[in-house]
C-alpha cells in the first residue's frame, strides 16, 4: 500500500493546481510536464521493483508458459491496447503530453503552446491525463497474474481521477472525427 501511496500521491500532487501555480510562480512552468513526466516515471520505477506479491489475496493467475494459446492471446491483446494507447498519444500531441514541446518553445522564444489551445481542448486536458482510461483498464486487467491490492487501488483512483464529461466526450468524439478525416 505504501508504494501505491507514493505513485498516487506524485500523480496527484503534481496534477495539483496549487503545484501548477508555484511552478508558475517560479518562472519554470514551461518545465512543469517534463518534471510530471520524470517523478511519475520514478514513482512507477521504485513501485515495478520493490512490489512484493501477497499471495493469499491473489485474484488470479494464468499460465500462460506452457499454453501457447494463452500466452498469444494476452500478448495479442497487450500489443493492441498498447497501439491503441499510443494513437491516443500522437493523437493528444505526445511531444506536448512529455513535456518536450513546451521545453523547446520556451528556448526557441515562442509562446507556450498550451496558450495557442482553444479554451474546449484545454477543458478536456483539464479532466483527461491520458488518451485511454479503457487502454489502461484492460492492460492492467488483462495480465496473467493479479492481485486485489492493486488491481483495485489503481482502478479505483483511475475511475475517480478521470471525471470526463458529456462536453469532454463531444469535444473527443469530435477531434478523432477531425484527426480521421485528416489521415484518409
């Protein structure tokens, strides 16, 4: 639990508004998603390597070594979720999403680029962090091995910070229309 606590709580506090304004504050906030960015990718990396499995309250485990079927299966599936995620990444702008795009404006002397966004797109980034709830949903329950501890904490700070509106929902529905009718 107390690994879940870290990763909840940099996710959350640098999502934060206040965190937002002291970066503001500190004329660094052209840095502010790259730092997100970095501490996040920390915070994953201390609770991949330090997770230690309790197995009396496993939900389930697969073995998908010795069936061939199985171990195509999940990784089919992992392989489509994660394209999918990543499409949601080029599609949201991922150069924006790492915190790149804002680092090079900042140098290159051209306005922030979330100053150029419509105030609907910057609405929706607002109550959307990442380009697919679903995506994340699925590779995280569609693994071979899984416990309750975390299979349920991370749900359910997943379904309480991702508050996406009807108006969120047009305005997405409306950009992949855009982005499709683009590419074909």
């Amino acid at each position: 639990m107390f690994l879940l606590s870290i990763f909840i709580l940099q996710h959350s506090l640098m999502a934060n508004d206040f965190i937002k304004h002291l970066f503001c504050k500190l004329q660094i906030d052209y840095m502010e998603r790259s730092i997100y960015n970095v501490t996040s990718a920390m915070a994953l990396h201390l609770l991949f390597n330090k997770w230690q499995i309790i197995s009396s309250i496993i939900l389930w485990k697969v073995n998908i070594i010795s069936n061939n079927v199985l171990w195509f299966i999940f990784t089919a599936l992992h392989v489509l979720v994660w394209s999918i995620i990543y499409s949601g990444c080029l599609m949201m702008d991922i150069s924006e999403l790492a915190g790149i795009k804002q680092v090079y404006y900042k140098f290159s002397f051209r306005p922030s680029p979330m100053q150029m966004k419509s105030k609907k797109l910057l609405r929706y980034y607002s109550h959307m962090r990442h380009p697919s709830f679903i995506g994340f949903l699925i590779i995280l329950w569609i693994y071979p091995y899984m416990t309750l501890l975390l299979a349920s904490i991370l749900t359910i700070y997943m379904a309480l910070m991702w508050m996406i509106d009807k108006e969120d929902y047009n305005y997405h529905v409306n950009f992949v229309n855009r982005k499709q009718k683009e590419l074909f």
